[in-house]
C-alpha cells in the first residue's frame, strides 16, 4: 500500500518478508522494578507462511502478540511489518496500520452482541473511508463465504454456537485483505471437534497463500503449522520449520463421531 | 469513521438499551418541558398584561405632581399640589397633540345604600375621562360639563359597587341616591364590567363624579392628584409628552436647566416597567428550570461513564481493528448528543402539551419560538458538555487491556 513507507524485502524463493523483528526488547515498568518481557526476540516471517508462536505463561508470547498486532511499540529494536516500520508510530497511526494490515482472531470471539455476522464482519471496513455500504456489505459476504457461513449471514452472534462465532471472528480478520491473519488462542474456547474444524479452515487459509501466525500454548497445534517459534523468557529458545505437516482435515475425519449425527 | 456509520452505530447502542436510554432521556425531557413551560408562562402573562394595558386606552397619559427639589429634598408626590386648574385649561387649550383631557381627584371612603354599605374609590374627572380609559355606559347616561360647572351631587358607579350596595349587579339603581362620606350623590349612570385586571384589582369597584364636587365637597382641595389625557396616537405618544411638558414648564415658571416638578408617563411606559418586572419573574423561573436540565445533564454523563465501561471489550475490540481514539470518542459524543437532542424534543413537546392545555383552562400561555431554538441548543450543548468526559475515558483506553477487560 502506497499510504505507509516501505522497505520490501525478498527472500531465497522470491517471498515477501511480511514480519521483521530486529532484537526487539520490551520493558515494563511494575512499581520500582523493571520486568524485561521480551529480551531481544529477531525473527522475519515471510508471505504464506503458517507459524505457531508457542510459549507457557509468562515466555512473553502475549507481549510479542502485542507486538506483532501493532498494539503495542518495542522499547528497544525494530519492527517491520509489510516493510514499515512500526516503533516511532503514533497511536492513530498504528490504527490505521491495523486497520489496513493485521487481522485479529481472539480466543473469546469478541463478536459485537446483539449484531448480526454480517456486521460484525463489516466492522474493520467501517474504519476505512476508501470502502462505501455498498462494498463493504460485498465483501463481508465474500469473507463470510470463505469462512463457510455464506448461509448465517443475518445470524445474529447470540443466536451461533462457538465455532459459528469463530467463524465470523476468522471471516472479520480476513475482510480487510490483511497481510497476516493474527490468531491469539483461536482454538482455546472450542471442543477438540470444533477445534480441529477451525484448524482445517486456517490450513484452507494457508494453502491459499495467506500468511497465519497462530498464538498458542497447545503443542498439538505447531504439527499443523508450516513453521514453529518456541519462546521461553523473552528469548526464542526454537525456531524450525516443519517438514511434516499433518492434514487437519484427516485428523478431523479420525474423531470420533459425535452421538448425535 | 463517517458520519452517517457514526450515526448507526449511535443508533444502534441506544436501541439495544431502551429502558436504560429512556430512563437517563426523562430527566433531559423534565428539565427541557420545566423551561419552556416557564417561558410559556412568562410571554403569556406578560401578552396579557400588555393587552390589558391597552384595554385602558395606549395612548393614555398621566401627569402627576412629583420631581420637584427644593433645597435637594425630594417631596412626597401627594404631598405636592403643583397641578392646578390652569393647568388643565391650558392642555385644553394648547396642546394640539392631546385628544382628551381629565383632570383627576381621588376619595377613598365609605359608600351608604339604606342599610347597606362597601368602601369604594370616588374619582373626580371630567366627562372625557370616559374617551381617556375607555369606559363604556351601560345604563343611564354620563354626568356633563354642565354637572360640572355647578359641582352637582351626581355620580355614575361600576358594577361591584351596584352588586355590594343593592345586592344585584343588574339592579336598575338610575335615579337612585347613595351617600358617599356623608354626602348624597344621585346615580346618574352604570359603567359596563371591565372586570379584574391581570394584576388583580377590581377595575369595578368605582365611582365617577365631575371633578369638581369632588374638589369641593369631598377633598376639600385646590388642586389635583393627577391629570389624564389621551394623545392623538400610540406613535405620538412621545412629541405629546413634550408638548404638554412645555407647557406645564411654562405655566409652573420654571427656567430651563431645573428639574420638573410634575412627570408626564405614557401608557407605553408603564407597560415596559411592568413587562420587565415580568422578564425579571421570568427569568428567575427559567434558571430555576435550568438548573433541573443541568442534574439531567449530569445523568447522562453518569449513563454513559457506565456505558464506557460496560462496552470496554467492544471498544477494545474496535480499536483492534483499527479505530483511532477519536473514532471511538465521537461514537460516545454522538450517542450522548443523540440522548440529549432526542429527550430535547420530547420536551419541547410536552412543554408545548402542557402550555396548550394551560392557555385552554385559562392560564395565559404562549412559547416563544426563540426558547424553543434556545432549548435544542442547549440540549446539544448538554450532550456534547457532559458526553465529553465519557468519550475521552473510552479514547484514551489501551486496546490491550480493553480487549482482554472481563
């Protein structure tokens, strides 16, 4: 995009460097002490990529999400995301760049209530003038297609169960045309059925050239992912691509089948 | 964000909480009724008093004693006799901008039908006075200039006095003598009601007698309380004040650069000092009113502060999408301009209900347009004033903390 300043970067197969992480350290300030959450993490992700972040409880994996998703800024270091650089940002620059380049998928949904799919779907395209009603409905429905739900279009979020909502999550961070899709836990609230639905979605997303990085404790999830980050007190204790990825859709076919089908 | 989404989505927060909405809206509607309803009041008393007024005659004028310094103490005005009969002949005589003249004498005192009684006001005028203050005979007829050339017992009475002395206000009492401080007056005609006016007084409750008996025989004076007249048009009202003062100037001998020592008043004067007594009443009762619009403004400020917390994941997650804090901080002010503009026109209504069904049992009522105009700003001001605080509270939230609030 020509509105943001760029420094495209192209690996060995001609990629695009979608994420770049130059040591990037973040400090906290907690009374008279200072806690050190992220020490130095440098990693590049490049465009198609599925990469698992996976840590336990305080590895940093939440401060690095933060950081990933332009929430937050690092204290020291760089961070490129699509090229530009994040750090000096202001907050409503930062909106914008969300805005037009992360799509967020939360492990509790965070569906808007009492609102149908559709609109929640809309919402990100709200902030962006360049889209009028009449494209954004359009290509909220597109995104809801993608995602499986082209017939719950007026659901409304009370009225879906919680891989319907995640659903609508999954089709919301798409509908920007994001350059990573951002998924914190994104399986965390659903059964191991309804988990494995979704991990056979973001494999479909995957396999359609979009960039996944899929936050997670759960090392179940890393088999199904492209590449895997393991992160242990603000340092990447292991980064290594998976030469063995397992079919979502196979392990799916496998459960058992529930009773009442 | 646009506008017209801003506006959806305001629209769509304050239809998911009706009640709640409704609730925090009646004070705005409360407040906004109180003020227009006082307004109504207000213009409506003050219309009224201002038609009263030119019942009497608008183009009346009234000179009285009064103004006069000696030695810099000013005197009591019934104290001072400066008003004499040249006065009187010389308006007659020159003033071309007065129609009517009358000079006045008062009496207060007890009036005497056989076995009945009542206290009444004697006033001493001239047959024009009829013309001066508008004043239509009923019954009978008007005492004449020739009544008071020979200062005759006669006297013509207003229908309170009828009703008090022979107990029926259609008593036909022509021809009748009542004795009025112990001397008799025949009643030569009755003044048809004028009723009371809006101040109170029962403009009924009168006798006219020809100025001279009262002079005489009953004040025992030479000169007069007052002096009324009427001027050739309400427009003219100003040229006949000055016209009557130089002559009283000239005929009292007083050299130019001292003060009068008599004051001419129009009717439109008299109406202004009332009319800003009534702004002055008005006023009062409207910041009185203001003052309940202002808890309601604080109300809606407390709504939406709980509104802002309450939504603090929503937010969170609209900024994780990309909304700016001015995004968010609009979407809160226009909800709040959106309470307070629709409880605005609620009110407006209800005042206007309420004045209508005021002026139709009889109160006079009429809402001014300006208070209206007036009322609506306020209300976007209110909205925008007590919305703001709740807005920049949702602005300044950190997405990371707000998306993850419980």
């Amino acid at each position: 995009m020509s509105e943001f300043k760029q420094n495209t970067n192209v690996d060995a197969q001609g990629r695009k460097c979608v994420i770049e992480l130059q040591n990037v350290k973040r400090d906290f300030i907690v009374g008279s002490e200072t806690v050190h959450a992220l020490r130095g993490v440098s990693f590049k992700i490049y465009e198609g990529e599925f990469v698992t972040i996976m840590g336990t409880s305080g590895s940093g994996k939440s401060t690095l999400l933060n950081q990933l998703g332009c929430l937050d800024t690092p204290t020291s270091g760089e961070y490129y995301l699509d090229g530009i650089p994040v750090k000096n940002m202001k907050r409503s620059q930062r909106a914008r760049l969300r805005n037009r380049k992360i799509g967020f998928v939360f492990q509790n949904y965070n569906l808007l209530a009492k609102t149908t799919a559709v609109e929640n779907v809309e919402l990100p395209l709200m902030y962006n003038n360049n889209y009028n009603a009449k494209e954004r409905r359009r290509a909220a429905i597109e995104a809801l297609e993608a995602v499986g739900l082209g017939d719950r279009l007026m659901h409304k979020s009370n009225q879906m169960s919680g891989g319907q909502m995640q659903r609508v999550a999954i089709a919301r961070a798409l509908v920007n045309n994001p350059a990573v899709l951002l998924a914190d836990e994104a399986t965390g609230n659903l059964d191991t059925r309804t988990s494995f639905e979704m991990l056979v979605l973001f494999q479909k997303l995957h396999a359609e050239g979009r960039t996944i990085i899929f936050v997670t404790h759960n090392p179940e999830i890393a088999q199904y992912s492209s590449r895997n980050i393991m992160l242990r007190d603000g340092k990447i204790r292991e980064d290594v691509l998976n030469e063995n990825i397992l079919s979502a859709a196979e392990a799916l076919a496998a459960l058992p089948k529930p009773q009442d089908e | 964000m646009s506008f017209t989404n801003l506006l959806r989505v305001a629209i769509t927060a304050i239809m998911s909480n009706k009640s709640r909405t409704l609730l925090s809206t009646l004070g705005i509607i409360i407040g906004v009724a109180a003020v227009i309803i006082m307004m109504a009041i207000g213009q409506g008393s003050k219309e009224s008093v201002r038609s009263e007024l030119s019942k009497m005659g608008s183009n009346l004028l009234t000179i009285r004693p009064g103004s006069d310094m000696r030695g810099g103490v000013r005197q009591d005005p019934s104290a001072m006799q400066t008003l004499k009969m040249d006065d009187y002949l010389s308006i007659q005589e020159k003033a071309h901008l007065i129609t009517h003249v009358s000079p006045e004498v008062t009496a207060s005192g007890q009036v005497i039908y056989g076995s009945k009684n009542t206290t009444s006001s004697m006033y001493g005028e001239s047959p024009e006075y009829m013309d001066i203050k508008l004043w239509q005979i009923e019954d009978g007829e008007c005492f004449n200039d020739e009544d008071v050339k020979k200062s005759a017992k006669v006297c013509i009475v207003g229908k309170t006095v009828v009703e008090e002395l022979f107990g029926d206000k259609n008593y036909d009492c022509v021809g009748k003598t009542i004795r009025f401080k112990s001397i008799p007056f025949r009643i030569v005609g009755v003044l048809k009601a004028k009723g009371y006016n809006s101040w109170g007084m029962d403009q009924d409750n009168v006798m006219i007698a020809p100025y001279t008996t009262v002079m005489k025989r009953l004040a025992a004076q030479t000169f007069f309380s007052s002096i009324q007249m009427s001027a050739v048009s309400e427009e003219r009202s100003d040229d006949a004040i000055e016209e009557v003062t130089a002559i009283l100037r000239e005929n009292h001998k007083i050299k130019d650069g001292q003060e009068d020592d008599f004051s001419v008043r129009s009717q439109q004067e008299i109406m202004e000092t009332m009319s800003s007594t009534m702004d002055t009443i008005t006023l009062i009762l409207v910041v009185a009113a203001a003052f309940s619009l202002l808890v309601a403004g604080i109300g809606i400020m407390n709504i939406m502060l709980v509104s802002v917390t309450e939504r603090t994941r929503e937010i969170g997650l609209r900024m994780s999408v990309g909304a700016r804090g001015r995004d968010i901080s609009r979407q809160f002010l226009i909800e709040s301009i959106m309470i307070s503009l629709t409880g605005g026109i609620i009110g407006v209504g209800l005042g206007y209900l309420v004045s209508w069904i005021a002026s139709v049992v009889g109160l006079p009522c009429s809402v001014p347009l300006w208070a209206v105009i007036l009322s609506f700003c306020v209300c976007a001001c209110i909205g925008l004033l007590f919305g703001y605080v709740p807005a920049r509270k949702a602005a300044l939230m950190d997405p990371i903390e707000a998306i993850r609030y419980e």
